[in-house]
C-alpha cells in the first residue's frame, strides 16, 4: 500500500493494521523539517506553502487520526457522540479529513475541579474537529519549536518540567547568581488569548484557526459564543499558548542588556520565574514590560499568584520548593505537594477499607512510582522516608481494622514481610500453580539522580540535534526508533 513518498488512503485494500507507521512518520518528519528549515531562513511564503502540503498529505492524515484515536480522550466523545473505536471507523475518518465543506461543531463543556476547589471549564471537540486540529498541528509545530522560547518547557516535544527545574538550578546556584526572583502566573490564561492577535500573528490556515475560535460551546443544553481564549481540552490549544507568549524571555534579556543587571526567564506553560540581581530591576523595569506584553495578547497577571521573592526565602515552581540555605542552593518537593499527596493515599485508603489487599497495591503502586519519580532528581530523600513511614501507618491501621478479632502479630504476619530495609506491604498471587508475594512499591528505596538538561536550542526539526535527541531517549524507547533511517539518509 505504500508508495515513494506518500500513502494509499483506498479503504478498499488499506488496513488499519497493516499500515507502516515509521515510512508514514518519516514522511511527515522530513516535510517539517522543510517548515521548520524555511522559519529559520525567514522564508514565511516557502514555509506556508509546505504547510498547505502537509496538511493535505495522507501520510499527515493518517498520523492525525492515528493520535486522536488512541490517546487517553479518544473515549470520550463530543457533543454528537461519536467516537472512533474500530479500524474500519479510524480508515473512514481519514477520507473524511478535507478542507473543503469543513465546519467547526460547538463544544462540549465539562468541568474538573482544581486544587483550590474553583471548577477548571473544559471544552470537548468532536472527533473530526480534534482530527482537524491534530492534522493541522502537524504543520504548525515545526514553526512553534523554531520561534519559541530557548528556555520555555512547556507543551514541547522532549522537554519536561525536570528540565525547567535543572535550569532554574543553573541560574540560582552559584553565590554569584541572581538573589531575586520574580514568580509569574497569568490569569486565566487558556480563556483569555484574544481572537484577532492569534488571527493576525499564528501562521496557520485562517479559515480553520476562526472556526476553532469562535465555534462556541454547549453548557448543559445552552450553546453560547466564544468571543476570547482557546479552548482547553482542544489539541491544538497548548501550542497556541506557547505562540503566544513566545518573545517573553526575549523580552526580558533586551530589559537586561539596557540595565547591565543579570536576568534569567525560565517559563512553563503560563507559570514563569525571571531571576533578577536587584528587587528594584524587577519591579520598576521588567513587571512593566510583561504587563505591557500580556496586554497586547489579551492577558493579565494573576495578582494572587505573582510574587517577588528573595532566594533566602525560597519560592514554589512546578510542586517543587528552590531555597539557599546559608548559600547553599537545594531543591525540594514542595510542603503543600507532599501533604496533598498524602491526603489522596489517605483518602483512597479510607474509603476502600473491604478492598482485596492485591487490588489496593495494584492501585497504590502506580501512585507511588509516578509521585517518586517525579522528585527522583531533586533533594528528596527525606521526603521519601517521610511519605514511607506515614504510608507505613496508612496501610497499618488499615489492615488491623479489617481483622478486629485478630491480634495484631496476626495482622503483622498476614500482610508484612520483614526485609532489609524494613517491613513490607504484600499480598499474593499465584504464578504457575505457586504462591508468590506482590509487594508494595517502597518510594523510600527510590534513587536520587540528577537529571541532565535538554540544550536550549535542540529541537526534533532540526536535523543537527537528531542525534543528540536520540541518544536522550531511554534504551527501550530509542530501540527501533522511526528516526534511525532518516539519520541513516543524512
């Protein structure tokens, strides 16, 4: 079914199944890496011509569809329905992935709570606008990687927040280094991006991007109209965003050289920390600029959120706590995570007090693995001993409720095994007619490894970084890598 350079889309003889998805990627690859080639040069025309290519590929249409059904969404439809559970239905969306006839359906609203207890609005696209947008994202993230931040993290391919944090230690750690630190959030900031300087400024397709914009959203049976903002839950959104506030440390190192101060911006997403010499450069002359600048798109800072703060004092980014004590940078899981953290296991815990002891640990460990690893590279070994010994008690008093006959060297013997290092949770489980145990996770046995940060510059659509950015890869995720051939032909 595959030709030179593009794929049969006949659903005739194409299955789903037996399309060859690393001759589909490198296609796609190859294209944006001519978009992001042509961004650099300041060839805008060249770049939206290419763009106009990808976006009616088959090869990119297959990839858009191939995302939007298997991520963790694609069960949840929108507001008629409908959702892509079967090949036969991903092969028929493919054909069905046409600019021409193309219009937006509203929103389907929905709310999650957040951490303050406010309501976070979500808006569900249908399948074939999150199709759409996905195809179209294709083409635009060449163009985001290429103009973003060098030191913005957030919502880009091969960064994470474990980078945003080693950058921060680099420019906090040394006596010599920055001793002020401005911390940004902005208002709101999905629901707030105003309309027309997307419009006038995203190189992207017009008429696509104003009927993702202003399609509107049904709330409870009531539609209404969106005047402002992009809407979170669409997959295009979050680049939007990083176009948005992209020039913000630009910005803010032109503010620098004026002043002769030294002035560091890390951001992720819209959370943002600028590192000062003096409180006096990041009142007067920098918070200025960045009002200015988010005014321009249609954004404010959040009030409650923005904080000057010396490092002595220590601030909070991303669930992690940066403080120097007597000079000394470290870098800890923040207060407030740790005890939501413990609050969820102890809420879980509570209500589940009949749960089978092998089905309470399948649930715990994934918890627990994700939470360790999140900290494994910061300052946080006490905090795993911590977290441990409160999850100890958790799951004691637990067990000993669910027995109240029973003495406590019974409960003992039934759920904990005593190995090095202490006592363990365990139940049981039989493997080829045998009793094995199946223990909890001990986070307190996690390793601490500092992490190595992303190059600034690196990006996947530039072919001088594709080496660097493979050897990044863990062993079991670079192992048949699509990007192998394409290096191969360079």
């Amino acid at each position: 079914m595959m030709a030179s350079n593009e794929v049969s889309a006949s659903p005739d003889n194409a299955q789903w199944q037996s399309i060859n998805w690393r001759v589909v990627k490198q296609h796609v690859l190859k294209l944006q890496m001519r978009i992001a080639k042509a961004t650099r040069e300041g060839k805008h025309g060249k770049a939206k011509a290419l763009q106009w290519i990808l976006t009616h590929s088959t090869s990119a249409k297959l990839l858009a569809v191939k995302r939007v059904s298997q991520n963790k969404g694609s069960k949840t439809p929108g507001i008629d329905g409908i959702i892509w559970n079967s090949d036969a239905r991903c092969i028929g969306a493919v054909n069905q992935l046409s600019r021409k006839g193309y219009h937006a359906k509203p929103l389907r609203r929905i709310y999650i709570p957040k951490k303050n207890g406010k309501l976070r609005p979500l808006g569900i696209p249908c399948m074939i606008d999150r199709a759409q947008q996905a195809l179209h994202l294709l083409a635009l993230e060449p163009i985001s990687e290429t103009v973003a931040d060098l030191n913005s993290y957030g919502f880009r391919p091969n960064r994470s927040t474990a980078d945003a944090i080693a950058q921060c230690f680099k420019c906090l750690c040394m006596k010599r280094s920055s001793q002020w630190v401005l911390e940004g959030d902005i208002k709101a900031c999905f629901d707030k991006i105003g309309h027309q300087w997307l419009i006038d400024n995203i190189q992207l397709d017009k008429r696509m991007l104003k009927q993702w914009l202003g399609c509107g959203f049904v709330d409870k049976g009531l539609f209404y109209k969106t005047a402002e903002g992009t809407p979170q839950g669409g997959i295009i959104s979050p680049t939007l965003m990083l176009l948005t506030l992209a020039g913000l440390e630009q910005l803010v190192k032109s503010i620098a050289c004026k002043t002769g101060n030294r002035v560091n911006f890390i951001g992720y997403a819209d959370d943002f920390v600028i590192t000062g010499s003096s409180k006096e450069v990041l009142v007067n002359e920098i918070k200025p600029q960045l009002i200015g600048f988010l005014q321009e798109r249609g954004l404010t800072l959040s009030d409650e959120k923005t904080h000057i703060t010396h490092i002595d004092d220590g601030f909070n980014f991303l669930g992690f706590n940066l403080r120097k004590y007597k000079g000394k940078l470290l870098i800890k899981p923040s207060k407030s995570n740790v005890l939501s953290f413990l609050s969820n296991l102890r809420e879980f815990i509570r209500k589940h007090p009949t749960i089978p002891v092998n089905d309470l640990i399948k649930i715990l460990n994934p918890k627990l693995r994700g939470w360790a690893n999140y900290y494994r590279h910061c300052v946080a070994k006490r905090t795993f001993d911590y977290v441990g010994h409160q999850l100890f008690w958790l799951l004691w008093r637990w067990a000993v409720r669910r027995h109240p006959t029973k003495s406590k060297d019974w409960v003992r013997r039934k759920y904990y095994m005593n190995r090095i290092g202490g006592w363990q949770f365990h139940g049981w489980q039989k493997i080829a007619n045998m009793d094995c145990h199946f223990n909890l996770v001990q986070i307190a046995q996690t390793p601490i490894k500092r992490h190595v940060k992303i190059r600034s510059a690196s990006t996947p659509f530039d072919p001088q970084y594709l080496a660097y950015l493979v050897k990044r890869k863990p062993k079991k995720q670079s192992r048949n890598s699509w990007l192998d051939p394409v290096l191969a032909a360079m």
